[in-house]
C-alpha cells in the first residue's frame, strides 16, 4: 500500500468518526464503500469494525448514563445471536459481492429515513404504546438483525437507527444509545473476526495506523453534536448514506 492510499483511507476514517461521534452512526457509512475499493478485500469489513470499537469507547463513559438500559439489553441479547449468521455471510461472500450489498443496505436504508423524513410513513404511535412484552420481542428482533448486519459488514446501526426513530427517540437518547451499543458489539465483531474470521496482523496493524484519524475525527465529531438540531442530524444522515451507498453500488458494477 503507497501513501496515497494510506492518506485515502485516514481521510474517510477522519470523517466518518466525525459523522458518528456527532450523529450517534455514520463511520462505517462513509468509509466502508471507500475501504472496500481501496483494499480490495473482507479486511476492510474487519478493520472498519475495530475503528468503530476504538471510537465508540472514547465516547460510551460519557453517554452511558443516557442510553436506555431496558432498550440496550434486549438489542445486544438480539445481536449476540445474530452474530454466527453474520459470520457464515461474510465467510462465503466474494469481495464484489460484499460491496454491492454494502450499497444496497446503505441505499435502502437511505430511501427508508426520507420516506419517513417526507411523511409517507404513517405516525408510529401504536409502537410507542405496545405492551413491554411486545416491545422487548421487536427490540430482540432488531438486535438480532442487527448483529447479522453488523458481523457481515461492520453495519449495526441501520435496523437499531430505524428502530429509534420508529419509536420518536431524540438525538441525544439515539446517539448515547447508538455509542454505547458499539462500544459492545464492534468489540464482539472484533473478536468474532480475530478468533474466526481470519483476520491477519496486517489488518491489524493498518488498524492502528488509522487510530489517529479516527480518535480526530471522534473529538471533532463531538464537539459539533451540541450544534446539531434533530432536523440537520436527519439530513446529514442521508446524505451520507446516499452518496456513500450509490457511489459503493457504481464503483462495483463499473469495474
């Protein structure tokens, strides 16, 4: 790998940690179409997930406090068992074909948040007054989703994002939620990937050279949050997801 390419990857990792540490999701948004097509390979799957690890516990003490408890629980009970399924995809997945499905979650998710934005969503309000019961089976069932997602391509946050803004959570509950359940799940899909993923001690190793850019980017990111209102934090999210999904879908097919 030239410098080039190193700078490349450092620039994307710099913004995405940026996009995340202020909106609660966002690095692996916008880094992970780039990475693929720089690397070329699964390892950028596994060294985009211990970037949000190292990026998520800078900022999960501060905000635990904040994040639902009752909620958390049920999501990393859920994605704990997704975990194995999103193994078995990213073990059997080709390259080409991990960043096309990368593009395509991005894309839909994007187009689900403006029909949402856009009011073509009828109001929630019978999911933010169900039974515990029923909520815990749908917030088990998201974790779940989200764990296969998060193994096979370092994507946790679409389901949990669209879960919290189904349920009319605020920035503030979304991003603390949104953190601290990284700081545990890109642990997990870390872990997962080193002892069964194959993961190898280069990717490691431009892990940790990547680690300045993202820590920069977390410390910007954060003190651009308390800027943001809940609007603009909806229209930086899709305009993250849409560029970064449609550009993975073209650069893949144009090849």
């Amino acid at each position: 790998m030239d410098l080039s390419q190193l700078a490349a990857l450092a620039a994307f990792a710099f913004l995405g940690a940026l996009v995340q540490a202020s909106t609660g999701f966002g690095l692996s948004a916008v880094a992970a179409p780039f990475f693929l097509l720089i690397l070329d390979s699964g390892a950028a799957i596994q060294i985009l997930a211990l970037a949000n690890f190292a990026l998520a516990i800078s900022l999960a003490p501060r905000l635990r406090g904040t994040a639902p408890r009752g909620l958390l629980a049920n999501l990393l009970v859920g994605s704990l068992a997704g975990a194995p399924l999103g193994l078995a995809i990213f073990l059997t997945l080709e390259t080409s074909m991990l960043k096309v499905a990368i593009g395509l979650i991005v894309v839909v998710f994007a187009l689900i948040l403006l029909a949402r934005e856009l009011g073509l969503f009828a109001q929630p309000d019978a999911v933010t007054e169900t039974g515990a019961q029923s909520r815990r089976a749908a917030e088990l069932t998201v974790g779940l989703l989200a764990g296969t997602l998060g193994v096979a391509f370092a994507f946790f946050a679409p389901p949990i994002i669209f879960y919290l803004l189904l349920v009319r959570a605020g920035k503030e509950a979304t991003r603390a939620t949104m953190l601290v359940y990284f700081a545990v799940t890109y642990g997990m899909a870390t872990l997962v990937h080193g002892l069964w993923g194959g993961m190898t001690g280069q990717s490691w190793g431009l892990a940790l050279l990547l680690l300045p850019a993202v820590l920069l980017g977390t410390f910007a990111g954060h003190r651009l949050a308390a800027r943001l209102n809940d609007r603009r934090v909806r229209l930086l999210i899709l305009m993250t997801l849409t560029g970064s999904g449609g550009y993975a879908i073209w650069s893949t097919l144009a090849a």
